[in-house]
C-alpha cells in the first residue's frame, strides 16, 4: 500500500482511490493510475466509461467525490484549474478568430508577461510544422492545421501534463492517422507527460506507450499496446483491442503450467502461470490472424490445437489478407485471418476445414481463479 509520503516523493502524475460520483452514479470508482513523467498514456474504453471524466478531474473541471490526485507530489486534488501546472486540448481547437496563428500561440505567454515571446513561439510553430503559417487567420488553415496550432498553444506553457480530450475526432480518417504520429512525434520531442481519451483503440496503440483500458468506471487492464494485445486479462479487452473469437471452454485438467480445457467436446491444452480449478467454466480466446486454416488431416506446420469438423461460410479477399468464417461443428462461427503471401490457394465457402493453433496464442478469459 502506497503512503503519503510515497506520492510526494512520486515526480509523475498519480491518483489514488479516485471516486466521481454525479448522484447515486458512479461514474469513475476507486480509481488508482500512475502516469509516470514524460509517458504518453491513453485512457481508451467505450462511450460512458468515464475517461472524460477522470480527465476533467485532472485539468480540475470537475472535483473527485472522495481520493486524491498528486502531481510532482503536489496535492492538486481540489486547486483550481489555472493553479495547476496542465494543459487540455480539446476536440473543438478553440482558436481566437481574430488572431493570427502566432498571436493566438503567443496569448499564454502575452498574458503572463513573459519576456522572448518571440522566439518561443518561433519554437512552437516549428515544431509544429507551421512556420510558414504565422501571420495566417485560423479559418485559412485546415482542421489538421488548427489542431496544431492549438497543440502548439497548449504546450508553450510547458505545462507538467498535456491532457488530450478526443483531439482528433474532428478530422477524417485520412488526417487523423497522419496526426496521430505528428503529436507521437511532438510528444517524444517535448518529453513532457501526455494523457490522451479516445475511444478509438487503434488511435490509442498507434500513439501510447502505455494503455489504460476502461470500462464501467474502473481501469480493467493497462500495459503497452503490444501485451494487452497478446495477453488480454478478460472478454472486455480482448474484444475491444482488435478482433477476438470467444468459444467457451471449461478447464479438464490442469498441470503445473498447462490446462486442457475442454471446448464443445474438442480437448486443447493452453499454457498458463494461472490457478485454475478443474470444471471452472470461462472462455478460451483465439485472435483470427492467429489461427491457421487447412485441409482436413492437412499437416499444419503449428504443432498445436487442432479443431476439426469446420465449413468454411464466408471468404472475404482483403488485399493484405484473406478473412474466412468459418461454421465450427458447434454452430460457432470463427475468423481466420491469412496473410497473403501468394503461395497458398483460397478456400472457397462449403468447403471442409481443419483449424489449429499454438497453444501459446490462445488465452484464458474470465475463468474463475483460485484464491492461492
Ligand atoms: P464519451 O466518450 O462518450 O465522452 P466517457 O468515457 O468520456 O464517454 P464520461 O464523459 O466520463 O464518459 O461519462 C461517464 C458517465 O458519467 C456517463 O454515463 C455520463 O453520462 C456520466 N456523467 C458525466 N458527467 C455527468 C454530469 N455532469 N452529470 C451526470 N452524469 C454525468
């Protein structure tokens, strides 16, 4: 249990039993989450599950109902806005109309008083690439353009923590993946600490380097984008980060470091550090770039967990990939994804199929675990 004295001596941004309730709803619960100095985190989860709202906690637009929120061991759970060194932008960039863009990166800084405000916003528009754009008016630039220099007026300050409420639902699809590595690349250039909500997981593995899934309030996982891919802890996250095929399954018999689980009469063994009971009931998850397809009896270079008795339903050529369903003898559906390389033909639907894969791509989700 982390004390007080812990989190003054804690340089990052660190919340702790952080409670938001609006009535008798809770909207953030018991919320603890460390965001260490000069990471880039993002809070990803569905519409509702309460990362606006822990991130307006932050910014200190809303005030928690119960824990406290420190940063660089200060206690700002309840100090004023303006009072915190943190920065928020927004979806709308929030611009001055009248302004130019380098009066509108320059008004924190006018405000202040501060001396060099030219060469600091010289700075800024070169680091967002929009130099060439000063004396222009914000309605003369695209959206890409006005989000940046809204990224640029919220970083001269150097705040401690940039917050990123959505910043980039504004824009389409196109723009939004160039400006999801342009503020990569700021970030990691700055080196200050950025805490970026979306909804969009492939936003938040393309620009994080760690990810705090969340659901219903809580944090359910959180870790790099590339292990809560592999290792998913529940049915939630494995759905949410990418495509996931769920078939239940109940643990037959366990080994030190292995369980076979029994899925609709097909026994496949998975290694585990877990503690699972036998007759524990849960649901054996499988990514479709993860499984192979091949002809019944087919030798399939994986040695592994074959499924037999599948009837391909729907083929799908998707350049990079070819995307089956595939019926299984249990009336499940399957997706399998194959890397076209060229070399292999396509099945067609009706077909008879074999599934298999490595024991060690499939994952154990929401199976009770023993206390020991
Ligand atoms: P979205 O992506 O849709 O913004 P979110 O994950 O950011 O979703 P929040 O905006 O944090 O979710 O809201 C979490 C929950 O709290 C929602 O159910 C919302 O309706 C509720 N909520 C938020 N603000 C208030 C408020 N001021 N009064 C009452 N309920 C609120």
């Amino acid at each position: 249990e982390p004390t007080a004295t812990d989190s003054e001596a804690y340089d990052g941004l660190r919340l702790r039993q952080v409670t938001k309730s609006f009535g008798s709803f809770h909207a953030v619960s018991s919320l603890d989450l460390d965001v260490p100095r000069g990471s880039f985190i993002a809070l990803l989860g569905p519409s509702g599950c309460g990362k606006t709202t822990t991130l307006r906690m932050v910014a200190g637009l809303e005030t928690p109902t119960s824990g406290s929120i420190t940063l660089a061991g200060q206690d700002i759970t309840y100090a004023k806005p303006y009072q915190r060194p943190v920065n928020t932008v927004f979806q709308s960039y929030a611009l001055f109309p009248h302004l130019d863009i380098f009066e509108n990166v320059a008004f924190g800084l006018r405000r202040r008083k501060r001396k060099d405000v030219e060469q600091a916003v010289r700075e800024m528009l070169e680091l967002v690439e929009l130099e060439s754009q000063a004396r222009k008016k914000p309605a003369q630039l695209s959206g890409g353009q006005q989000q940046r220099v809204a990224l640029a007026r919220a970083l001269i300050n150097k705040p401690e923590v940039l917050l990123l409420d959505e910043p980039l639902g504004a824009l389409d699809l196109k723009l939004r993946r160039s400006m999801q590595l342009e503020i990569k690349r700021i970030q990691t250039e700055v080196g200050l600490t950025f805490v970026h909500v979306t909804h969009d997981q492939e936003e938040a593995m393309t620009m994080a380097d760690t990810v705090a899934v969340m659901n219903a309030g809580v944090i359910e996982q959180m870790g790099a984008p590339a292990d809560l891919y592999e290792n998913p802890q529940s049915t939630f996250v494995a759905n949410f980060l990418g495509q996931s095929n769920l078939i239940e399954g109940t643990i037959q018999n366990r080994a030190a470091d292995v369980v076979t689980v029994d899925m609709h009469g097909i026994g496949v063994s998975i290694p585990t550090d877990r503690c699972h009971a036998d007759g524990d009931k849960g649901w054996v998850g499988i990514r479709p770039e993860k499984v192979l397809i091949g002809e019944p009896g087919e030798a399939l270079d994986a040695p592994g967990n074959t499924i037999p008795g599948g009837v391909v339903t729907d083929v799908s050529f998707v350049g990079v990939s070819t995307q089956y369903l595939v019926r299984m003898p249990w009336g499940q559906e399957l997706g399998v994804f194959e890397q076209n390389t060229g070399r292999r033909r396509m099945f067609r639907p009706g077909e008879s199929v074999e599934l298999s894969w490595r024991p060690e791509y499939a994952f154990l989700l929401d199976f009770s675990q023993d206390a020991s």
